[in-house]
C-alpha cells in the first residue's frame, strides 16, 4: 500500500523460444576426410538412437537441404521443414575433395581458411558470410517452437560464437561430434544456451 492506495503487482509474461541445434549423423565423407559435398549419406546406425532421442515428441523439425541433414532429420519426423538458410557453408571447389589433397595443393588457402573467418580461398562462402546467414536465420525463429534444426558443425560453431559474443575465430577452437546439439533459448531480446552431447 502507498499513501493509503493499494498498489497492484504487475506480471509480465515472457514468450521463450527454444531451438535445438543439432549436428547431423556421421557420413561416410566425414569418417574419409574429406570435405562435404551436400549429397552425402548418414550412417543409419544413427536412426534407432535418434528415433528414441525425439520421436514422438512435439517439436517443429526444420533442416538443411543437404542429404546427410534430411536422412537425419528422417530417422525421427516424416516430413521435416527445409530451409537452405541451414544449409552446409559453401566449400566452393573443395566440396567433396579430401582435406589431405587440399593441403597437397594449396597448403596456403587452406591455412587462411583455418584462421581467417574472411578468408573463402575456395572460392565459396567465408565463416564471415556464414555467421550473417545463420543469425538471420535463427531471428526468425523467435516465436512458436520448440524446433529441432538439423543442420551442420559448423553452423552451430558460428551460433555458439555469437551468442556468446565471442571472436568468431574461436569457432577453430571447437568440436562437435555428430548428433550432439546446442540448445538455445530466447525470451524477449537475449539467446541462452545449453550444450548436450550426441
């Protein structure tokens, strides 16, 4: 009560949105070193774990484009939403080449790559551009949810990056196995996160 009137709390309600991020199954391409080539196949040994992981739960499931993401994503939902926003970073002319040939052959490029998020020796896309793409992706996804994401390592090593404001550099710094995930939550304005192993 103030000066004889009763003063009423107010409750503000915030809306959270959460995303799983979550890294697709092993492929054959990854176990031979080489890099994606957007038409690689998972190892379905992955589904059985996935299946019980998220089947049956009730979550909107969004995926990249690429192969080993929708087979992914088809272990637990018939008919996942794509969105090429999610889609793998543009490797250029190094899809599908072994990373040892790359190195044989432009030891300098490759370095750059590894080092310099500007840098897309390959003539594809740079982790700089890629980071633009993903965080414009995951501002649409603010409300409704939960949303599992299959999508690529390192998109969620650039979403990590960001959300914690950290040098987008660091992303060389970070491992992600297959099938682990990041989970992110939004209330009004600010991400949180939650890492889970595969």
């Amino acid at each position: 009560m103030i000066d004889g009137k009763v003063k009423h709390r107010t409750t503000i309600h915030t809306m959270t949105t959460e995303l799983t991020l979550l890294c697709h199954a092993a492929t054959h391409a990854m176990k031979a070193g080489r890099f994606p080539s957007g038409d690689d196949p998972i190892d379905a040994a992955a589904c059985a774990h996935l299946a019980a992981r998220f089947g049956g739960t009730q979550r909107h499931v969004v995926t990249s484009p690429a192969r080993a993401a929708r087979e992914t994503a088809a272990c637990f939902d018939a008919s996942p939403a794509i969105d090429r926003s999610f889609d793998d970073l543009n490797y250029g002319h190094w899809r599908g080449r072994a990373i040892r040939d790359v190195h044989d052959e432009d030891p300098q490029g490759l370095a750059a790559w590894l080092s310099e998020p500007a840098s897309a020796p390959h003539g594809g896309e740079s982790l700089e551009a890629l980071a633009a793409r993903v965080m414009a992706a995951l501002d649409r996804y603010t409300h409704g949810g939960p949303y599992v994401i299959v999508t690529h390592a390192i998109l969620v090593k650039v979403a990590l990056a960001r959300v914690l404001n950290a040098p987008l550099a660091s992303v060389y710094a970070m491992d992600f196995e297959p099938l682990s995930s990041l989970v992110l939550t939004r209330g009004e304005t600010i991400w949180r996160l939650r890492v889970n192993a595969g």
